[in-house]
C-alpha cells in the first residue's frame, strides 16, 4: 500500500513537473496562418513546414511565398498582416500581456509585399509596432498600410 | 530597304528604349508605404525612419520611399492594385468580437446571451480556420480572488458549452481578467451586470 502510495505520488509529481513544459510550448504561438494560396512556408527554429490555414506562427517565425503565392496571418492581439508574392517576413518580438502593460510587435519585411490591420497592440501602445525593412523603419498609429520592398538588385 | 524604311537595328533599338520606358513608368516607385483607411474606416498615421531622411503619412493613399529620401507622395490605385493586389486578397476575414453577461454569483448566463451562443457558432464555422480567445471577467463586487476563480469558472463552462456545439476541434484559449479588466469602470464592491461578461474573439 506505502508502495503504491509513493508510485502514485512520483506520477503525480511527474505529471506536475511536466505541465510548465506543456504550457510553455502552447504559448510560443503568437498567431495562426488563415489563407494560402500557391506554395509558402512557415520556418520555425529551423524546422521548415509548408503553410497550411491552421500552420502556428512563432517569435522567430520566418515566412516565405513562393513567385505567384501569397498568404495571411492573423496575430492573438487580432493584428493581421498578409503577403504577395516572392516575400520575406520575420517576427523579431512579440509581446502581448495588456494586464502587465507588456506589448510590442516588431517584424522585418526583407522583400516583397505586405497589407498591415493594426491589432490590440497598436491601440493599446502605438510606439510598440514596427516593420523594419533593409531602407527603413516604419512606425505605425493604429491604422492599416501596405509596404513594398524590392530585393536589391 | 526602301527610303521610308528605317534600317532594323534602329527600330530594335527605339523599340528597346520605349519598352524601358514604359516599364519605368509601370513599376512606379521601388520600396515604399503607402496609407489608407483602417477596415472600420478610420485613418491612423505611418512614419518612416530611413536611412535618409524621416517622413510621416497622415492621409490616405499618401506614399513614402522607405529610405525617406523624398516628401510623401500620392498613389493611385492602379498602382496600388498592381503592387498591393495579391497581399490584399490574401488577407484574412477580420478578428470579431461577442460579449455574453451572466445573471450574479455563477456562471449561468443572461437569456440574450445564451441565444448570442449560437450565433458565435455559426461565426466560427463558416471561418476556413479559427482559433478563439474565451475572457472571463466579473464585477467588482467580492474579493479579488474569488473573481478570479469565478471569471475562470465563467469562461471554462462557456468554452465547454461551444466545444458540445459543433467546436470540439477548435483551438480555445480560456484566460481570466477576474475584476481587473472592467468593461465599465466601478469602485470595490459594485454589482455591475455589463462587467460580468465572457469576451469571445474570433480570429
């Protein structure tokens, strides 16, 4: 019976121990892929899969659409950014505690196209959002814009 | 090759240049920004720090090069169309928003609001994709920590309601704000129908 007891408890404990590690890996996601068309990919700590509606998106995600492919993302703030074709986007932080006072989005668009909706993050901290791009940053109070960037020649 | 006639390698070449020309002319200005209107019809503002020069867009379809090396500049919509096209259509059906209130104390809902339940149903499936956040809050009224727990209980039992109405696959992120959040401010210890409510957004 003490056997079983202590069996139970190192379960218990176990169970316990590994539950931080579950909750841990649900939030590393900071937003979901809605729309695909044509081939693009979501690289996540080096691990490649092609997008998919449903596919998490991660701080250090890359995304990248093929020539002729787009896709879209909509954040957990409700920020929703959506590519054309032969683009490049990576997110470099994401923060989004409204209760502590913790937001911030910021993104680089190395190449091609983007149409920006502001989410939570932007009305709650405008200074909080940035796209950097290779020529320059851009900043953004609360509405939605569109961006371009032409690869260097 | 008769009088009228220009020599072939001549033509080659005006051909060429008035090609250049007016694919110059298509491809409109390299990398830049350009503003409009928020879906609700808002405008908001777009700043550049380039790398030669800093540049703010306060009205719609008003462009900036991302270097802000030049004043801000209109955009057609033509163009628009021609670079934004494709990143536009692409975008996703809009993140929305519906609020369910509670009778005091537990987590039975308003008559409304349970009628409301159907309706975010509906919402949700006839997304392609959704993931949905479920907040419970309360009011003011009992200690912080009991509201705590009991906007917890409000958005477990709701989240559990939607899974039995067809959600049981969806991705549910169920969170309290207890009294921390109020939908409308109150002192301590104020019994406030509108802030004992489950925020669902749909995304």
């Amino acid at each position: 019976m003490r056997l079983l007891q202590n069996i139970s408890h190192a379960l218990c404990a176990a169970a316990l121990a590994a539950l931080p590690v579950a909750a841990a890996a649900q939030s590393a996601g900071v937003g979901f892929v809605k729309t695909v068309t044509g081939d693009a990919w979501v690289t996540t700590t080096g691990q490649r899969v092609k997008a998919a509606p449903g596919t998490e998106v991660a701080i250090g995600s890359q995304i990248k659409t093929a020539p002729g492919a787009s896709l879209g993302i909509t954040f957990k703030d409700n920020t929703v950014m959506s590519f054309g074709p032969d683009t490049e986007m990576t997110v470099d932080a994401y923060l989004y505690a409204p209760a502590q006072g913790q937001l911030q989005l910021s993104t680089s668009l190395a190449k091609g196209s983007l149409n920006y909706v502001s989410g939570v993050i932007a009305k709650l901290k405008p200074d909080a959002v940035t796209v950097k791009t290779p020529s320059g940053i851009i900043g953004v109070r609360g509405t939605q814009f569109l961006a371009k960037v032409e690869a260097p020649q | 090759m008769s009088r009228n006639q220009l020599p072939a390698p001549v033509v080659k070449l005006a051909c060429a240049a008035l090609l250049a020309s007016l694919l110059s002319a298509c491809a409109g200005p390299q990398s830049y920004v350009a503003l409009v209107p928020s879906p609700d019809g808002s405008l908001g503002k777009v700043s550049v720090q380039g790398q030669r020069g800093d540049q703010l867009l306060t009205r719609a379809k008003q462009g900036a090069l991302l270097d802000g090396s030049k004043p801000p500049f209109d955009v057609s919509d033509e163009q628009l169309q021609r670079d934004f096209g494709a990143a536009m259509r692409a975008r996703p059906v809009l993140p929305e928003q519906f609020l369910l209130y509670f009778e005091t104390g537990g987590s039975e809902l308003t008559a409304e609001s349970k009628a409301l339940l159907q309706r975010v149903v509906q919402s949700a499936l006839a997304r392609a994709s959704v993931d949905m956040s479920v907040i419970g809050h309360s009011d003011t009224q009992g200690a912080a920590d009991a509201n705590e727990a009991l906007a917890l209980a409000r958005a477990t039992a709701i989240a559990e309601q939607l899974r039995g109405m067809g959600l049981a696959n969806t991705a549910m992120a169920i969170e309290s704000h207890g009294e921390r959040n109020l939908l409308v401010p109150t002192p301590d210890e104020t019994a406030e129908p509108r802030n004992r409510r489950v925020e669902i957004t749909l995304r």
